[in-house]
C-alpha cells in the first residue's frame, strides 16, 4: 500500500475490502434539513483557473490557466464537523472504510496509541504511520476521543465517506473548478483566498506548520494538529479556512493534464474533470503544509489520493444540489 507525501493517506486500498455496501446509507430523497451547516452564496461568474503565482508543484498540473464560466452555487462556509458527522452516523449507522479497513493514518506527533498498533512508517514520508484503530471518532488512535474537538473538521473519512455523507444530506462535493472560485473568494488571480500577503503576514491567516518540518512544530498560529473550523477569518465569500486546516475532496477524478485537455483552449462552463482516473481530487492543504516541502495552502494548489484514502488531515465541504442533479449518484 504506497503512501504518498502529496496525497498524505494510505492509497490504493485492496478494492476487496471495500466497504460492504450493507454499510452505506440508503439512497433516499434530498434531505437538506439533516445539514446544517451554514451557507456561504457564490455568485455565477468567470474566473482565471491555474496557478498565478509561479508556486506551482510540476507534477500536480497546476497550468496552463483557463477561463472557467460558473453558475451560482451555496457552499459550506465552513468544512463539515466532528458533531456535524456524527449526526449521520448516528441517523445512519454508517461505518467509514477507516472503521471497516481498521486503521487508517496519523501523522507521527498526533498518535495516541500504544507501539503495537503502530504499522511500520509510510516509505518516503517516515511522519505518517499506519495506526490500527484511527478513525474519525479516534483521530489519534486508541488512547484519543472527540472530546473539545465538536467544532473541529471531521478527519479520517475517504471520498466514499464524503459521498455517503451527501447522499443522506441531500448535498454534493463540490467540482475542482466550484471548489477553486469559491476559495478565490472574489480575489481572481491571487495566490490565497485574502490576496497575495503571506501566511503570516500581520498574524496568522491560516492553520499550517510552523518550525523545522517534520519535528519541531513551534506552533505559532496555536495549533498542531486541526483548529476549529471557524478561525482564522473568512474570506470575500464567507468561506472559513479554504486553505489550510484540512485537505478537503472535491467530486473531480484527478489527472495532472486536466487543464490540457481538449476543449480548454476557450472558456469552459461548469466543468466537471476528466472522465476517467482511479484518484479523486484533493483541494486547499492542511495543518502539516510547509514551504520546505509542501506550499499547497494555495488557491490553484491541487493533490490527489484514491477514493478509499482516510487520514488525519483530510476532509470535506459541500455543495448545495443543482436542479438537475440527481439525488444520488452512482459512483463509477
């Protein structure tokens, strides 16, 4: 099971151990009642796609940059919560794939769990281990809890989880290009969702690591790991922490020539990613992104992990449904 530094999870799960689908909430009709987190409105319009700012990563396909036409859209202002999540779970009963797979991953100065369910460190990124146990009520391991993370973003749920989530909602991950102009927040063209000044410039702006990656965490901005989801301040949109904090998924399948491919050389309306790719798109960076290794708390930033991934650092918003989407949709 390779576990990658950009996607920063456990990939490529065994597709046999897949959740059973027994596990799933039934696919009932939209219920926007049972969601209620607050709504920031995103005004149709067009704006510039891609990386501006030169940070891009060569491999993440940050470029060329395009025109994207949107319609208006309702977007979480703030990523789905701990107490948000487990309003479903307890509607629902559902398991995420962390739950049924029996682990997922921590990064290494978060675990709270005995040596023995300790899987060995992920090759090339030794901080991530496989914890027997972590899921999204244990986001450390056996020995932590929920306790005083209620406001805190739900960690440890794989696009799957996000999904199924929408499909009892009533609601849907929002598209790359949705997720990218929502974070922009009426801002085209800067590198963050308040402009072009630094993190932590004049105080911090969002929630990433400070200190010698990945030992020392002076923890300037107060955090190590997850801040509740409403600090920092939001932007133009009423978006509470787009960057930082966690990686949230978006519906996209991830490709790094996505904004190649053909048919982009105009502008685009609504796109929805390529047709095919087994990974699924990653957006806005978290508590561990650092320049000496990770500079993707940025707009345009992209990464990707497989749609079964759970980790510490991962979650999700979502998006009001569209008239013509359908209540639920049948992954591919």
């Amino acid at each position: 099971m390779p576990w990658r530094e950009q996607s920063i999870g456990i990939g490529e799960r065994s597709p046999s151990s897949a959740v059973p689908s027994a596990d799933a909430p039934s696919a009932a009709a939209p219920a926007p009642a049972r969601h209620r987190i607050a709504q920031a409105t995103v005004p149709a319009g067009a704006f510039t796609m891609g990386d501006s700012s030169g940070d891009r990563n060569r491999a993440d396909g940050e470029v060329p940059r395009h025109e994207v036409r949107l319609s208006g859209f309702e977007i979480d202002a703030t990523t789905v919560t701990n107490a948000d999540f487990a309003r479903f779970v307890d509607a629902t009963g559902y398991r995420t794939e962390a739950e049924v797979f029996g682990y997922s991953a921590v990064f290494h100065l978060a675990i709270t769990a005995p040596e023995q369910d300790l899987m060995p460190p992920a090759a090339g990124t030794p901080w991530w281990r496989g914890v027997h146990g972590a899921a999204w009520r244990r986001p450390g391991g056996a020995g932590s809890s929920l306790h005083g993370l209620e406001d805190h973003p739900v960690v440890h749920v794989s696009w799957n989880d996000a999904r199924a989530y929408c499909d009892w909602a009533g609601r849907r991950l929002p598209t790359e290009a949705e997720w990218e102009y929502a974070a922009r927040g009426g801002i085209d063209g800067a590198k963050y969702p308040w402009g072009d000044a630094e993190v932590d410039e004049g105080g911090w702006r969002a929630n990433i690591w400070q200190g010698e990656f990945p030992r020392i965490n002076t923890l300037e901005d107060g955090h190590l790991t997850t801040a509740p989801v409403r600090s920092y301040q939001p932007n133009g949109y009423g978006l509470w922490q787009p960057v930082g904090n966690v990686w949230e998924w978006c519906e996209d399948r991830f490709h790094p020539a996505t904004y190649r491919r053909p048919g982009l050389s105009g502008e685009v309306v609504d796109p929805t990613g390529p047709e095919d790719g087994e990974e699924r798109v990653l957006r806005g960076g978290s508590y561990l992104c650092h320049d000496s290794y990770c500079n993707r708390y940025r707009n345009a930033a992209r990464s990707r992990s497989t749609p079964d991934s759970s980790m510490g650092n991962a979650g999700f918003r979502t998006v009001a449904l569209r008239p013509t989407d359908a209540p639920s949709r049948e992954d591919s």
